[in-house]
C-alpha cells in the first residue's frame, strides 16, 4: 500500500483541512508532516466552524488514526489548548491521536527570538507568525534542538536549561524586552500533558501499517510556493512543504508514494510580505477578500488577493508530482461578470509562461485572459450536472491548462459543499 498526499499549490490557505476531513473515511490514518501552529486548518460541518493547528484534520472521525510526524515542531502550550478546546466533542485523544518521538518541541524561547528577529528586521520583515517555528528549525538544523522523546529523559531539565542559555545569549543582540517566567510556567504543563499522550516511533508505525494495507494520507501545512526550497525565498516557511516533505516529514520512502491531491482556489491570497505577480490592490482584490473572508485563521490579518495565476500553479504542480487537483472557494467567484485568469508573464522584457528564479527583485507584469463568469450561486449546487455551463467552462479551461483533473470541486465552507468528479 501506498500513502496518498494532501498539500497546498499556493501561498497557503488553500482550504487543505477540508478537503482532508471530506477524504478521510476512504483512509485508515491521517498524517501531519511538517510546519507547526503557524497552521490553521478550518473544517465546517453541523453548522460548527473548527480550526487546527498542529492536530491533523482526521480528528473528528472518530474510527480514524491521526498522527503528528516527526517533521512537525509542537508548541506543548498550544497544543494542549487544542486538545483542551475540543474535549467537548468527546474526542479520545489517547487513542485517535499519536505523536511522533522524533517531532521538535517549540521552546518559548524560540518565540522570543522568533519575535525579536522579526522586530529587528523593520520594514524587510517577513510576516513571521511569530510563532517560533523559524527558530526552532533552526535549531533542528543546528543539531541542538529538544525532541518529544527527549522528555521522558533523565537529563531533559538540563537539556532544556542548556538550549534556553543559548537563546538568552541570542537575544542579548537585540533590543527586546521579554518576561520568561510565566512562559515556562505554561510550557511545563503542556510538556506534562504530553506525557501523557501517546508518544511513538511514527516512522515503523506508518510503514508497518502500509505494509499491512492500511491507507495513509499525508497532510501538508502552508503551500508550495511558501516551501523553503521553491518558495518565494526569503519569504517562505522554514520547512519543506512539498511533496518531498512527506518522505521526510513521516519516513516514508519515494516509492511509497501514491496519489497526489493538489489543493488551491479558484483565485490566489497571500498573507504578509512578499512577492505576489497577480494580486489585486483595488476594489476587486478588496471584493474577493469580502466575499472569500480572507482572514488568517491563525493571525486573523487581512489576506492579499488576487485572480488566479497559471504560471505558478504549472510550476507547483510540477515539483509535487500532482495526480489530482481540488479547487477551493468556486462560489466566491459567482460575484463577478467577467474572471480573468494570468496565464503569462512580462518578465526581464519578454513574455514566459513559467515561473522564474527571481519574482522578489524583479518586476513581474501578469498578462491576463478573460473568462466569462457564471453569475450564479454555487452554495446550493450538489452535482457537477448542476453546473452553470460557463462554470463547467472554467473548470475544463484549468484541466486544460493544467493537465492535471479536477477531482473535487468546492462551492462553500460546510463539508457537505463538495463535489466529487467522475473525470
């Protein structure tokens, strides 16, 4: 049995949580294999709007396993809260929910750096969530960063004293006050919770239950194009969050992978700084992100929008190995007449169709095509045979386009608001 995965072909926000939910009975175990609580994944369903962070958006099925992998960091405060925000649904966490011994702890000191390095950098910011994720990597990288296995140590008190010295030197550079006190206070308890949880060595468990014919999905967290390596670097994540991050993030390997289920909107957002060829600063980007409620689900800050960019999903889908695309928020595109779709750009004097080196320093024009909208509303439709004849259009324009099938098409937040295609 192969793992199948789920990630985001945009600058995040795709609506990856979901899809993952409405996947979710076809698998045995739902898998999380990078980022942090700079996530926010939002699920709707029985009228009820849930946001994750670092849990895996399986949780709700309750015959389902769901595992945080080892290329994930935690921030033992927040996800205590999580875990603590949903014992209301009657979730049994010690049994549906599994963590990776090898996944890295997020120290409140690596929020202070986080913070601080942010701060420092004054208008070149990065739009960090400032949730230390950058830094704890960091440390990853480093060699000295603390794991959840480390916590049942001996000698995890003086590791954590150690790495917590270093950073207080760190931020000597800085002109930033910070209280770490009550910090640690709250970190303590959520390492006490997760004592508690069950801790396992996530590589064997995944493969052994592969090997035994389980489905696995793989769950990414922000987007391709935040990735540190094909991002829009500098302005990216601090992990791998391609395909590629499913092999490392979980210890699977290439040839165990399946299926791959590319998640983006009919339109782009992007939240915070950087490079950005087709937003809208205008009323129309303003009209998407009122119709969309382009807010952060983590930051809450106001998303840049703007119309759909073919060059760079061309470019996403290629260094994912794209099998099956997912197209999120159809029915925010009901509000317009006229949709255009940037299919090239103007770039260095001539016109390419793909998506270069350098969008950061150079100028990037787009260059649009016009589609005809279908004026009509989406949130009611259950069958692609309900389809508006121009939204039947766009769709076969992207497949074309793309060359890659459309398989699940979005037309509203709720879970019942998806449309499977037979393609």
């Amino acid at each position: 049995m192969k793992a199948d995965v789920l990630l985001g072909l945009q600058w995040g926000d795709e609506g990856k949580g979901k899809i993952v939910d409405v996947l979710t009975p076809e698998y045995d175990i739902i898998a999380r294999f990078q980022g942090g609580p700079n996530a926010g994944h939002t699920l709707e369903f029985n009228n009820i709007k849930h946001v994750l962070h670092t849990i895996p958006s399986g949780i709700f099925r309750e015959d389902k396993l769901n595992i945080i992998g080892n290329g994930v960091v935690i921030d033992p405060i927040i996800l205590k809260k999580e875990i603590d925000a949903l014992q209301k649904y009657n979730i049994d966490f010690n049994k549906n929910l599994l963590i990776s011994k090898k996944a890295h702890l997020i120290l409140p000191t690596h929020r202070l750096l986080d913070a601080a390095s942010e701060q420092a950098k004054g208008k070149n910011k990065i739009g960090s969530t400032l949730k230390g994720i950058g830094p704890t990597y960091m440390d990853k990288t480093g060699r000295n960063g603390l794991r959840v296995g480390d916590i049942f140590e001996d000698n995890f008190q003086e590791r954590y004293d150690k790495l917590v010295a270093k950073h207080e030197n760190l931020l000597k550079y800085y002109n930033f006050e910070y209280e770490l006190t009550s910090m640690e206070s709250d970190w303590f308890k959520g390492i006490d919770f997760i004592r508690g949880l069950h801790v396992i060595d996530s590589e064997h468990f995944i493969n052994n239950k592969l090997k035994n014919g389980h489905r696995v999905l793989a769950e990414g967290a922000q987007g391709s194009l935040l990735d540190i390596d094909f991002g829009t670097y500098p302005f990216v994540t601090s992990s791998t969050t391609v395909t590629a991050g499913a092999c490392t993030g979980l210890g699977v390997s290439p040839n165990k992978i399946g299926d791959v289920y590319g998640i983006f909107k009919a339109y782009c957002t992007r939240v915070g700084s950087g490079p950005f060829p087709s937003e809208l600063d205008n009323e129309v980007g303003q009209k998407l992100r009122d119709m969309g409620h382009e807010y952060g689900a983590t930051t809450g800050r106001p998303r840049r929008c703007g119309w759909i960019d073919l060059p760079a999903l061309k470019y996403t889908i290629m260094i994912n190995g794209v099998t099956k695309l997912c197209m999120m928020k159809s029915d925010i595109l009901s509000h317009f007449s006229s949709i255009s779709v940037c299919t090239h750009y103007k770039y260095k004097g001539e016109v390419i169709d793909y998506f270069p080196y350098d969008v950061v320093d150079v100028e990037v024009e787009p260059i649009y095509t016009e589609l005809p909208g279908w004026n009509t509303d989406l949130t009611e439709v259950r069958k692609e045979a309900d389809f508006p004849k121009e939204f039947s259009a766009y769709i076969s324009y992207l497949e074309k386009e793309l060359e890659v099938p459309i398989t699940i098409v979005s037309v509203g937040p709720d879970r019942n608001q998806t449309i499977i295609r037979s393609v």
